[in-house]
C-alpha cells in the first residue's frame, strides 16, 4: 500500500514525462528507429504511467513504474525470456529509471470482445496454466529479479499489515477505513491465522502468480504482461483465480 501514492515530487510533473520520452528516444535511436509522432498518454497514475508512441518500428509503449514497484521490470524481462511465447519482450529497460519499453500489443481482451465468451476465457486460463508451467521451474531467477514471495502463514500479519495502512489514508480517499470497518476486519485475524497454516501445510505447488488477470490485463489470449505490484504479482501457492466481469448486456 504504501507506493499507492508516488513520494516523488516530480510525478506527473511536465519534466518528468519529457525525462521518459527523452529516454524512449533514445533506446529507439539505438535500434535505428525514431519516433513519427508524438507521445500520447495512455494511463497516468499515482503508482505507474504508460504512454503509446508512434515509431519507424510500429506503435511501442513506454511504462514508468515507481521506485517502489521497480521490480516489475526486471522481473517482466525474466518472465519474458522464460515464457517468450506468454510475454512480450521488452525493446528496452532501465531498472534505475523504473522504465520499461515494449512494442504494442494492441487492444487488450475486453476491447476486442466487451462481452468475453467462454470459449475465449477457457483458452485464456488454458495459456495462463501454460505460462505458470513454463516459469515454474525459474524461481530462483525470479525472486532474485525481484518478485516478492508470500508466505500464508503471515496472512494473520498481512491482514493487519493492509488494515493499518487503509485506516491511515484520509478520509477523501475511498478506500479509508472506517474505526468500525477497522475492528471488523481485525476480529478475524483468528481466522485469517489458521486459514493460512492450513494453506501452508498443504501440498499445493507453488508458482508465479499474476494477481490482477482480468480481460483488462492481457493484450490477446497469447501476451501476458507480469506485473511487481504489492498484492499483485508474487511467488506463492497456485490458489489465485481470475477475475471475470459480468458479461455486458
């Protein structure tokens, strides 16, 4: 929670856009391609930004992360190299920039199909387990790019861990707690306890774990793009499932 807003006082700023447009330039100019138009917003928030650039190679797209979601980088290049068939590799990165540069995919799922038909979401998933597979053997590589394990047997500790820091964000912000809504949800710090002792003992593999597949994630059934976000992405027990929307009528 706590890179939810960005400390560095010069995000969002003009200054800072230009610094990853500049930077974008020049990794183009490295592989003889220059950009044909300008750098156009695509989603600019508090955690990260992403822009879409036309170039001589086709549209690419810029992503600047955090220093706290840093790890995103490295670990999407790794993920990249191990499951290049599920992961666009990157034209570029720069780790103490927080920058990512990849070629566009496109569309993401649900605009190319608002409504998803359950032949697609069955394929995806499919793709999905087939990317867990083809990582699964790379943990060491991936944790030490940075991905974050998570250990059900801190659930209890995660519970007031993300409880405290949702009280402490004021009270304009929609996701503040309540003291009510605080106490409701540390009553069940018991239960979260022996939840997680439950899910550690038992014999489920454990594997990378997207965190936020939804039809808003994936640019086709066939380009996953890993994500280092707290909550999100991490090594642990393969109980995640995704996330499907209410068909639109």
């Amino acid at each position: 929670m706590t890179d939810q807003h960005c400390a560095d006082p010069a995000w969002g700023s003009p200054e800072w856009r230009h610094a990853a447009h500049r930077w974008a330039l020049a990794r183009l100019a490295d592989r003889g391609a220059t950009s044909v138009g300008p750098m156009a917003d695509v989603s600019v928030q508090a955690w990260s930004a992403v822009w879409r650039l036309p170039t001589t190679l086709g549209p690419v797209v810029v992503k600047q992360t955090t220093a706290g979601r840093a790890a995103e980088i490295a670990v999407h290049a790794a993920c990249a190299r191990f499951a290049p068939e599920f992961v666009s590799p990157p034209l570029a990165t720069d780790v103490a920039g927080h920058r990512l540069l990849l070629c566009d995919g496109g569309p993401t799922l649900d605009q190319h199909h608002p409504a998803i038909p359950p032949t697609l979401a069955t394929d995806l998933i499919r793709d999905y387990a087939s990317f867990q597979r083809a990582t699964a053997e790379h943990r060491g590589d991936l944790l030490a790019a940075g991905c974050p394990t998570w250990d059900p047997a801190a659930a209890a500790d995660e519970l007031e861990s993300l409880v405290t820091a949702l009280t402490d964000l004021p009270t304009s912000d929609l996701r503040h707690l309540t003291a009510a809504q605080r106490d409701v949800l540390l009553d069940n710090r018991q239960a979260y306890r022996r939840a997680g002792a439950t899910l550690a003992a038992s014999a489920l593999p454990e594997c990378l774990d997207h965190g936020d597949l939804w039809p808003g994630s994936p640019v086709s059934s066939r380009q996953w793009t890993p994500t280092c976000k707290p909550g999100r992405t991490s090594w642990r027990p393969a109980t995640a499932e995704p996330c499907w929307p209410t068909p639109r009528s």
